[in-house]
C-alpha cells in the first residue's frame, strides 16, 4: 500500500517540474526571482499543510517540540544551501550532469544513512534496484556540455541528499515532537520566513511579478509540500533504504512520460534509462 502512498508523491514530484519550468522562462534565474518563487511556493504549502495538520489532529494544535523546531532549522538550512549550489550552478556547471548529482545524492545518502545509522536490512532487491538507477542515470549525461564546478557538483549531492536524511532522523527518533503534518507546517513556515527575510536585504531590481508566476510557484510549492509530507509518513512503514531509491526511479520514469506531450521527446537513451529504472524498481518491489 505504501508504494501506492510514495507512486502518488513521485507523481507530484514529477508534474511539479513544469511550473518550475514556466516560472523560470517568466521571471529568469535571479537571485530575487529565486527567494520570491521559494517564499510564495512555501507560503502557498503552508496553507494546504496546515489545513491537513488540523484535519489529522481533530482541529487541535500540537504542544511545542525543540526536537522538531530543531530539525525543521536543520532542514531548512540544508534547502536553502541546496538552491545556493544550484543557483551557482547554472552558469558554471554541465546542467545534465548537475541533475545526475542531484537525483544520486537524493537517493545514495539516505541510502547508505538507512543501512548504516537506522538498522535497515540490504537486500538483494534493494542492492539491484540501487545499481540499475545508478545505471540509468550515467544515461542521461550529455557530452559538450559546460565543465567544471565540482564544488557546486558535491554541495548539489550533499545538500540533496540531506533532505532524506533529515526525514529519516525525525521520523527514527522516538521523542516528544509534533505530528508529522505540523513538522511539514513548521518546515514550510520556515524556509518562507527565512526567504522574505533573505528578499529584503536583497539589492537587485524591484520587479512586479506577473499573477501567473505566482499560480507556477504556488502550483509548484502545493505539489512539493505535500509530495514531501507523503514521503514523511511512508517513512514510518518503509525504509529510506528502499523508499527512495523507488523515488529516484520513478521521478525518472514520470518526467519522461510527461516530455511525450512536449515538444522535448525523450531520445532512445531516455527510455533506456527508463527501462532500467523500472527494472530497478519492479526488484525493490519483488524482492525487498
């Protein structure tokens, strides 16, 4: 049941690329342009977090919890280093490989973490499923691309791959904190304060953004929120070790359906990876 919970997230996951995208052709790839997508998108999925917190808690509010105020500063500092390197990275790093850094360490750390740190089983369908992800995503590298920003490369990998981790300690330890659905709340609430904050000190030209922008980046903050949140709660039956590896494969598996219905059709090594992707996941799934 709870691979139907994640195929939903990764659905979302996989749909929400096309208002990044749309917003990004509007407004550019400016640091004013990135807090303000990063403040409405949040603002809009603290509204939809917040609305589905009090729902499963019967309307009453959650006693305050250092432990998750602690870990949502934690997480938010990790996104916030995350879109620094992939601000960096737009003008100085091969863009193929920078999604390949992205989608291995969001799938590698947690991983390794899971197996390691948090007691998880290795098992021969996570081990494959592992190695045919890892193979598909060498298939989506471009030749002739721009080289060089290996610190950008690891900080993407790093930061990435944090945000698992993070999702893991929270749900591991058995300590006084919030529900699930207040900790996404709390989460969401930060990183928009801590973007407004970040916009006033800002010093590049003021622009209006136009009302459509605004729909792509709360479109975009909707979706992720509470794609994110579904992960959260999957994490409390499934293993990182396994959940997101099948998040990595199927992410791949939904963006390139989604290119079909675009003018960007996916190449003969789009849907090698895919195959391998899926044959990586159909392994999790059989013989975890």
């Amino acid at each position: 049941m709870y691979y139907l919970v994640i195929s939903a997230a990764v659905t979302m996951f996989g749909v929400q690329f096309f208002f990044n995208e749309r917003y990004t052709n509007s407004e550019g790839a400016g640091m004013r342009a990135v807090l303000r997508f990063t403040l409405c998108a949040n603002a809009a999925g603290a509204v939809i977090l917040s609305l589905i917190a009090l729902i499963q808690s019967g309307f009453r509010l959650p006693s305050f919890s250092f432990f998750t105020l602690g870990i949502a500063a934690a997480a938010t500092l990790n996104g916030f280093l995350y879109n620094f390197c992939s601000f960096q990275s737009l003008a100085k790093i091969n863009l193929s490989l920078y999604s390949v850094f992205a989608m291995l360490g969001g799938m590698t750390l947690p991983f390794v973490s899971g197996i390691l740190f948090f007691h998880e089983d290795f098992t021969l369908g996570k081990g494959v499923c592992f190695a045919f992800i890892a193979l598909a995503l060498s298939f989506t590298v471009e030749k002739g691309q721009k080289r060089g920003g290996w610190p950008y490369y690891l900080g993407i990998f790093i930061f990435n791959g944090m945000s698992g981790v993070l999702t893991k300690i929270y749900q591991y330890f058995d300590v006084p904190k919030t529900p699930d659905a207040y900790y996404s709340v709390t989460l969401a609430l930060l990183m928009t304060l801590t973007s407004a904050v970040l916009l006033l000190f800002n010093k590049e030209e003021k622009k209006k953004p136009a009302l459509r922008t605004v729909g792509y980046s709360a479109g975009y903050g909707i979706l992720s929120t509470v794609a994110n949140f579904l992960l959260l709660l999957s994490l409390s039956h499934l293993p990182a070790s396994a959940q997101y590896p099948f998040v990595t494969g199927g992410v791949m598996i939904v963006s390139t359906v989604l290119c079909l219905f675009t003018p960007n059709k996916p190449k003969k090594k789009d849907l090698l990876s895919v195959a391998l992707a899926f044959a990586g996941i159909m392994a999790l799934v059989f013989f975890e």
